[in-house]
C-alpha cells in the first residue's frame, strides 16, 4: 500500500509532457512512416490506444490499420492522408512530449470530458488538508490508460459483526 505523499509524487511525474490540444481532423498528417505531424508538434507516434481511436474516426478498419502501420506504413499514411483531409470535425488529440519525440495517447471527439490525473491530484491534496491521517489508500494504480484510487475514510469505519472465522467484520467507506 502507497502512501499519498508516493501517490501525489507518481501522479506528478506522469503528468509531465502531457498536452491536450483541439485541432481540425483534416490538419493532422501522416507521414510515410507512420507518424503523425500537426501544428508545430513535431513527428509523433500512435499509441496502441490512439491507433484504435484514430483508426476508427477516419472509418478504417483498427486490425487492418496497424497491420498496415506494421508492415506498409506508407499505403496507412496514404489512407489516412485521404481520409483526414475530407474531415471537417475537431480533434481532442492528447499527446506526451518524451523529448526527442513525441506520442499521441488518444484521438477524441471535441465533446469528450476531459478529466486530468491532475485534477484528480488536486482533489487528493485538499482531502488531505481537510482530513489528514483519516484517510487511508487500498489500491492505487496509475496506467497509460487509467488511474485507480481506492481510498476509505478511516473515520467512517464501523464495526457490522464477526466473521464465520472469529475475526471481526468492517464495514469501510470511501470511493
């Protein structure tokens, strides 16, 4: 089990590079090698993750773009280039600056919510300040995909009765 101080610092980490950035569908370019360019952004890669997305807004078929990324990046950036440019939506592209390149992490719709690891931080933090050492953290993990916090309130919990085994049974509460 982490501590928050260990949360609070892994959730920093992971936030640096990120870059969440509204760009028109039919502006994002794929070069010949399979790597995305838009705005001054430089070349950047597909995650497996944004390949899905992106595959799918364009309406090719996710299986058959990245055997093509694999094997045929250029027929891919062909397709791709084609597709793009008839595009007329917005693009919630988010991104990670890794220095000597980048990554492109998700290709969204310009209505998806964005929720940031570092909103999540701040609330952790002002939980601290407001409850201090009653709060308690049973799991934490924190991917390219997701974050999971299971946090109970320590103050909140109680009591319900014995195990079968002779152990006492709690009912906690948290989120």
């Amino acid at each position: 089990m982490q501590t928050l101080e260990q949360i609070l610092s892994t959730i920093e980490a992971d936030d640096v590079g990120k870059i969440d950035q509204y760009i028109p569908t039919k502006a994002i370019h794929m070069d010949d090698d399979g790597k995305l360019t838009f705005g001054n952004h430089g070349q950047m890669r597909l995650t497996d993750y944004a390949q899905t997305q992106a595959f799918t807004k364009l309406g090719i078929p996710t299986r058959f773009g990245k055997k093509l990324l694999d094997e045929r990046p250029d027929i891919l950036a062909d397709t791709w280039n084609h597709f793009a440019e008839k595009d007329e939506r917005t693009s919630l592209v988010r991104m990670k600056d890794l220095g000597e390149y980048g990554e492109v992490r998700g290709i969204m719709s310009e209505e998806y919510s964005i929720l940031d690891n570092k909103t999540v931080k701040t609330t952790l933090e002002l939980l601290r300040d407001k409850l201090g050492n009653s709060l308690s953290f049973q799991t934490f993990h924190l991917d390219d995909h997701r974050m999971h916090i299971r946090l109970v309130f320590e103050s909140l919990k109680r009591e319900i009765g014995i195990l079968p085994n002779g152990e006492t049974d709690w009912i906690e509460l948290g989120t």
